[in-house]
C-alpha cells in the first residue's frame, strides 16, 4: 500500500465525523461533571484514609468515557471492535470502600449521557445523585455504631460496667466475651444517643475496669 492509496482510503473521512465544537463541548462538560463528583466523593469520604488520586481518577474516567462513547457512535464498524477490544480488559485494583463503587459507576454513565446528547439528563441526574448523596452520606455520627472494649476484673466490675454503660447509650449488644483468671474482656456494640463520648471517661474509672476504648465500627453488621 502506497501513499497514495492511504490518501485515497476512507480513513481521511472519518476524520470529521465528529465536529470539533461537539468534541469541545462534551469534553468540557465531562469535566465539569467529573469535577462535581470528584467534589462530592471528597465531601462525603468517611472511609480510614482518603485518596486524592481515586478522586482525580473520577474526573478522568468520566472524560475518557465520553471520549470513548464519541467514537463508538460516529462509526458502527468501531463500536463492534471497541466492544471486542474492552471485553479483555481487567482491573485489578481493589475496592475498599463500597460507597466507592457508586461512584465509579456515576462517572461512567455521566460519560456515556453526555457523549449520547442527553446534556440536560447528565446534568440534572448528576446533581439529584449528589444531592443524595449528600444526604444519606452525611449523617450524624451518633447514629453510626461504635465498638466499646471493656476489660474488667471480676465478674461484679462487669456488670456495674455493663449496667452503667446501658444507661448512657441507646443501644448496647455484647458482640464478644473472653475470659481470664482475673481478667473479663468485652466487646459490645453501641449506638449513641448523642454526640458525646464523656461517658468513657467515667466508664473507665468505675471500680474494677482497667481500661475502656471506644472504636468506631463501619463494618457490615447494621443490626
């Protein structure tokens, strides 16, 4: 094959199959988009150490969606081989928190609305998505349940323990109980009636209890 045929080819005309103000357009709004949720992934982030990365990682894949859904519509040869060809893609990072999944999920449909035309849906479906986000995510911390560790003495210093730790919270399960010769050790799971984490001071010098934390609990157990 010559130049000449390359020139000659179909491969020059696919060129202006997407304009350049369409191509401008989808991707400056990708990246409003991608910015907005990068922005609401930062606000409601409640896991053990936030990522800057996974957050730039969002503005990304949502740019790179639309790029890619721009060029599957403008040519149905390409979409076949554009199916083919992300069909053997695998990812191996792991995801830690669940909440993150939404959010890779929201990036790639606000990539696929935009790159489709539907602005107005990319749009408002993005806000009213944050917006729940927001709401659900955001909640007081003394509704989310929290581990209390307990090491006591005897079985007498327990229950005074127990009993007293009863009446501060709104809730209290023992989750686990171990003992030793001259040693009890309990984890119980509590639910707080405010914001407020005094009680484990006063909790820690009843009589008997040699130590007291308190741990917050994001696992999957919800009662």
């Amino acid at each position: 094959m010559t130049f000449q045929d390359i020139f000659k080819s179909s491969f020059l005309e696919n060129i202006t199959s997407v304009s350049v103000l369409d191509m401008v357009l989808s991707l400056a709004l990708a990246f409003g988009i991608g910015l907005f949720i990068f922005l609401i992934y930062k606000k409601t982030f409640s896991g053990v150490m936030y990522s800057s990365g996974f957050g730039v990682t969002l503005v990304a894949l949502t740019m790179i969606t639309t790029l890619v859904i721009l060029a599957v519509t403008s040519n149905v040869v390409l979409s076949l081989g554009m199916v083919g060809a992300l069909s053997i893609v695998r990812f191996r990072t792991a995801i830690k928190e669940p909440l993150d999944i939404a959010f890779l999920f929201w990036a790639i449909a606000a990539g696929i609305v935009l790159a489709a035309g539907m602005i107005p849906l990319a749009v408002f479906g993005s806000v009213v998505i944050g917006v729940v986000l927001l709401v659900f995510a955001n909640r007081k911390a003394h509704f989310n349940p929290y581990i209390v560790v307990l090491y006591c003495e005897d079985h007498d210093s327990e229950l005074n323990a127990t009993d007293f730790l009863r009446k501060q919270v709104q809730r209290c399960i023992v989750k686990s109980k171990t003992v030793r010769k001259g040693a009890v050790e309990l984890n119980l799971e509590i639910r707080l009636k405010e914001d407020n984490t005094d009680f484990v001071n006063i909790l820690s010098e009843i009589n008997g209890v040699t130590s007291a934390v308190l741990v917050s609990y994001n696992g999957d157990y919800m009662g």
